[in-house]
C-alpha cells in the first residue's frame, strides 16, 4: 500500500501517462451480474472430462431473455453493442464496459503541485497549473467552441432518447435498467436504470383497498397470493422469538407497459409510506400497508428527487404527452400526507438545445432543481415560483444532490469534448448564485455525490476507465482523496432512475458518512461458500483507512445512512438466514442487529429485484427498484413492497 495522496503526490497529469499507486482507480472486471435468489452453500464440482453442450433451440432461456439473446443484453441490442449505445456509435460519455489488469496506467484527478494537497488555490480563467485533484476555480475555463452549451463527449450511458416502452407484454426485462460498473482499487460501482396531456391529477381513496381481503395486499395473517406461498398461509407462522413481524407484503396491481416500470420511492411522510409506478403514485399505511389514496396521473411519471422537504412535500416529473414524441417536461407537486396535488407547470426550455428526454430532480430545503444537459431551473417547491435558470458562462449545471445543501455538477464547454472538464459548486438554493467552485483535474467527470454533508464525490474518467473518491472542506477546497488497500473491491449502489443525457447525483446506498470518516460497503465475496462483505471506514482527512469490520456470517451489509452516531445497515437475507436491519459504531468492531426479519421469509425477501430499502419509525421497507412480468398474469403476481416491525 502506497501513501495517501495527501503524503505522496503521484507523478504524471500533464505529460506521459504513469503508473497509479494501489488502490487508484482501475478498469472493471467484466459486465455485473444481479446476485440470484439465496442458495444452499454448494460444494465445488467435480473437474468436466468435456465441454457442456451449448444449448440448442428451444432450450429455456433465463427470466425476460428472448430466443437468441445473449444473457445481460437488452431487448434490441445487437450482438457487442454497449448497453445504451447507439448502432454505429463509438462508446462514449457511458460507463467502462472492458476489464483490465489491476495497476493499468490511470492518472489520478491530481497533478504535480509542490505544497500540501488542500492548499487553497486562486487560479486565473486561463490558469493550467496541476494541482491537488483539481483546484477551486473561476468561471470561463477553456476556450469556447461551436458546440451547444453543457454538451457532453459523444455517446451516452443509454440508448436512443425519446423512444417509449411499447404498451403491451410480454417480456420481462433484465433489469428496466442497465446495470454498468466503475472501480476503486479494483472495485466495482453499480448504476441501474430508471424509467402533454393538461389533465390534472386527482388524488382519491381506495374504497376497494381491504388488505384483509385485496390481491394487492397481505397483512401477514392468510392473504399471501403472489409470493409462492399457499393462500391460507400465515407469513408469521414460522416466526421465532426475537424476530420481527411480518406487517404485510404487497403485489403489483397496475396494468403496466410491456417493459415493465420503475419504482420511485418509497418515502416515508409520517404514518405513511408512499411510492410511484407508471403513472401512478399511492400512499399506503405503515402499519397495515392498507392503501390510504392514489393519485392517477395523465403520463408516465418519468422523475422524481430522492428525498422530500421537511413537511413531506415532493415535486414530481411527469411526461407531457402519451406518445413516442413526449419528453419528461412537466412538474406536479404533491403532499404525500394526504395525496393532495398542489401546482403544475411545464419546465421553462432555455433555447433550442434544451433536451428534456431526462431530466433530475433535487430538493433542498424549499427549493426543487432541475438538471439536464446543458440547462437547468429551480424552483419554489410551496408555490411553483421559479427562482433562478440557466447559468452564465460556458459552465452549465446538468445534475444536483439535495438534502441540508444543494450541490450541482456542471460540464464546461472546451476544445476537445472526448476530454472534459467538469466543476462541482454549493448554491445557494434560493438565489442559485454559487458559493464556491471546485474543479477536478481535466478529463475526470462528476460521477455521484455520496454525501453533501461531509461532501464526498465520486469522479470517473472515461478515457482511462478509472474511478475515484474525494472529499472536499466546507469552503470547496480539497480536503482528502480516499486510497483503498490493494484488492479492496467497493459496490455503491446508485439505482436510480436510467437516463440518456443526464443522471441523478444522489439517492446511493452502500455509502454513509459523518464528520470526519465515510463509510463504504465493499462488493460481495462469493470465494467461500456463501457470498459475504466487509464496511470499510475511511478517514476524511487523510484519505486512509480506519477500519473494516465483517458482515455477518454467509450474509452482506451495505451502508444505508446515520442513525446518531451509528452507521445504520441493511443485512441481506441468505440461504436459511433472514436479514434485518443494524448499526455499526463508529469505532467499527461487530455488526448489531436492530430489527431481525424472520428466517421463515429470507426466500421472499431475497427476491426483490433493484431492492430499495428504507428504515423508519422502527420499522423496515423493502421494494423492488423495478417491476416486470413476462405476461399479464406473472406481473400481477409480482411482490413489491414487504414491511416488518416489532
């Protein structure tokens, strides 16, 4: 293990590519694999005499994969094209699809500079100096080009923009989502996919949501249709002594696209849990799952912010229209309370380049941003008012991370867009005026925001394939580039939303972090009999590590947020083992188990796919991050949401 950066600057930037110390960002290890359902531990076969036989025709295929196509391509994609990519289309601005040896040539998002890193800089708009991962930086870097504002290096982490999911089965997909990887050490970063009429949405009450009696709803005490279970079982039944209660599972009871939908959500808004498919968002009762309203709206829900403000309100995308030209240009705002629809406007478009085929949503405090490429807006989440738009100068916002700040990621305009230069700033939310500007090294992009209080960011740098972590002080001066131990290997878990020209900086899981260290999950270890993990902690100012401490036995964690000064975790349920929810200290030393799901349900809730885990008021919610079916009757039956409490 070499020193941290902020002891050993690595040689290289500017000039001849050099070797990184370990624990740099590395390439990927080959296209990600979504962990089946729990297993029995299994022995190592016997060593094969032959080859297996390669399947023949009509031999069954994997769940949603069509006759002939190969596992993890996606509907329509030709045989070595990237997922996302464009036929005919170099890769580009998506994520690194080719592996490669551990130690490869990566330039880290620093350069030579005499003086510690985190040394404030005061660079000029033409200043090229290296520094310490980039430096603070003035607006108008780089010579400006005919090119339209915020445009990034061609290519994209999706496909084709403006097309829509064809409106009837069968097919389930691999995931409605693209699953790509970047790596730390050689670690591995997961990022999943995601999914105008004037009619107004109405929030109703559904007279017919009798969990006791619904298909959509099973409270635990003989209504388990859908989840594999006979229809008088009791999901309690094999409950032991300290486990907690199953208080319902819930199946699909929307009619979706072929393609199935993705999941926004769940928030939890006092005594009640909500979530968005397709073009509908319901609020449901924490304690029964019973659905408390539904609000219908008029086209594909197609954003949402990872969070709400403090009183439980949200402001939603909505696509303006129903057919294949419609693009995600409305905004809804609605209190998850009561269901009750507040203002409605379309997002206001800054000139012709201004492309809403995806957009992202942050909230902070009471201001909603909208990012795209190469424009953004924000607005007063209480009354529509619109607060500030597009920025000046050849630096324009694409994506935002909410919560106590609101951070954003711009993409500045230069001479050569296969090589760019991005900046990450704190606005103030109500004005939009910056009040700092951090620029990382040139080539290296604003991946994900892991944290805004501490700021911890995650770059990537395409060209290289490499990823790397940083951490940046109150005032936007470096303050720390994390550097694992070699061999190390991280798994965020960004499932957010799929987009074609922009992404959502937050809503990860696998990460947390307080003052002074930031937590990470590392990816499961599948070389023993069962897959298993470890949380590293890293300390914020030097970027090395403090700790690791081992998940429980044949299970994994991952990092969901802060619970007071404990880490709190998400256990997966394993083979004959349940999960739960748990806390780690600060310190690091054993993981201690909060609320323990039943054994007896551990095959059901390894089931989830994309799962979206959230802890609230003692209790645990689990969803699935996409829902699919290959034909009308599987979709119904589809489990997405299981609650469990004491």
């Amino acid at each position: 293990m070499t020193q941290p950066p902020s002891q050993q600057p690595p040689q290289g930037g500017f000039g001849a590519p050099q070797e990184p110390p370990p624990g740099s960002p590395q390439p990927p290890q080959g296209p990600p694999q979504t962990p089946p359902p729990a297993q029995p531990p299994q022995t190592p076969p016997a060593p094969q005499t032959a080859p297996p036989a390669q399947p023949g025709y009509g031999h069954p295929q994997p769940p949603g994969q069509a006759p002939g196509q190969m596992p993890g391509q996606m509907p329509g994609q030709m045989p070595g094209q990237a997922p996302g990519q464009i036929p005919g289309q170099a890769p580009g601005y998506g994520y690194p699809q080719q592996p490669g040896p551990y130690n490869q040539q990566q330039p880290g998002p620093y350069g030579q500079q005499p003086g510690p890193y985190g040394q404030a800089q005061q660079p000029g708009p033409y200043n090229q100096q290296p520094g310490p991962y980039g430096q603070q930086a003035q607006p108008g870097y780089g010579y400006p080009q005919q090119q339209y504002p915020g445009a990034p290096a061609p290519g994209g982490p999706g496909g084709p923009g403006g097309g829509s999911l064809l409106k009837r089965k069968p097919a389930l997909i691999i995931g409605a989502a693209v699953v790509a990887l970047l790596v730390i050490g050689s670690g591995v970063f997961i990022a999943t996919s995601g999914g105008g009429d004037d009619k107004k949405p109405v929030a109703q009450k559904s007279d017919d949501a009798k969990p006791s009696t619904s298909p959509s709803v099973d409270e635990g005490n003989g209504n388990g249709n859908g989840d594999g279970r006979e229809s008088d079982d009791d999901l309690n039944a094999g409950r032991k002594p300290g486990e907690a209660k199953v208080l319902w599972l819930q199946k699909n009871d929307i009619d979706l696209p072929r393609n199935g939908s993705d999941v926004y959500g769940p928030w939890v808004v006092g005594d009640t849990v909500v979530k968005g498919v397709y073009r509908s968002i319901s609020g449901y009762s924490v304690a029964d799952g019973k659905q408390k309203w539904t609000l219908k709206l008029p086209a594909d829900l197609c954003a949402a912010p990872s969070q709400t403000t403090t009183d439980g309100k949200i402001v939603i995308g909505v696509k303006n229209g129903t057919t294949d030209r419609a693009v995600c240009a409305d905004l809804q705002m609605i209190d998850l309370n009561t269901g009750t629809v507040g203002w409605k406007k379309s997002i206001k478009k800054n000139g012709i380049w201004d492309i809403m085929s995806d957009i992202s949503l942050a909230i902070s405090g009471d201001t909603v941003a909208v990012g795209r490429t190469g424009n953004s807006n924000a607005y007063r989440v209480s009354d529509g008012k619109e607060l500030f738009g597009k920025q000046q100068g050849n630096c324009q916002p694409f994506a935002f991370a909410g919560g106590p700040k609101l951070i954003t990621a711009s993409n500045c305009r230069t001479d050569d867009p296969y090589n760019p230069q991005h900046q990450i700033q704190e606005l103030d939310p109500t004005t939009g005026k910056p009040k700092w500007t951090y620029r990382p090294k040139r080539g290296w992009e604003i991946d994900r925001v892991f944290s805004v209080s501490p700021l911890v960011v995650s770059l990537k740098k395409e060209k290289e394939k490499g990823w790397s972590i940083l951490s940046l002080k109150e005032n936007g001066s470096f303050r720390s580039g994390l550097v694992s131990d070699k061999g190390d290997k991280f798994a965020p878990d960004c499932g957010s939303a799929f987009a074609v020209f922009v992404k959502t900086l937050d809503g990860c899981t696998g990460v947390a972090a307080d003052a002074n260290t930031f937590y990470i999950a590392t990816a499961p270890d599948s070389s023993g009999l069962a897959r298993t993990n470890k949380v590293v902690a890293f300390d914020l100012n030097t970027g090395k590590p403090k700790w690791k401490a081992a998940a429980p036995a044949e299970r994994t964690v991952k990092p969901l947020r802060m619970e007071g000064a404990n880490v709190l975790l998400y256990v997966e349920a394993g083979y004959n083992k349940g999960g739960g929810i748990a806390t780690l200290a600060p310190t690091g030393g054993s993981v201690q188990m909060v609320l323990k799901h039943p054994v007896s349900m551990s095959e059901i809730e390894s089931t989830f796919y994309n799962t979206k885990i959230v802890y609230a008021g003692g209790r645990s919610f689990i969803a699935s991050g996409t829902v699919s079916g290959r034909n009308d009757k599987e979709e119904l039956e589809t489990k997405t949401m299981m609650a469990f409490g004491n």
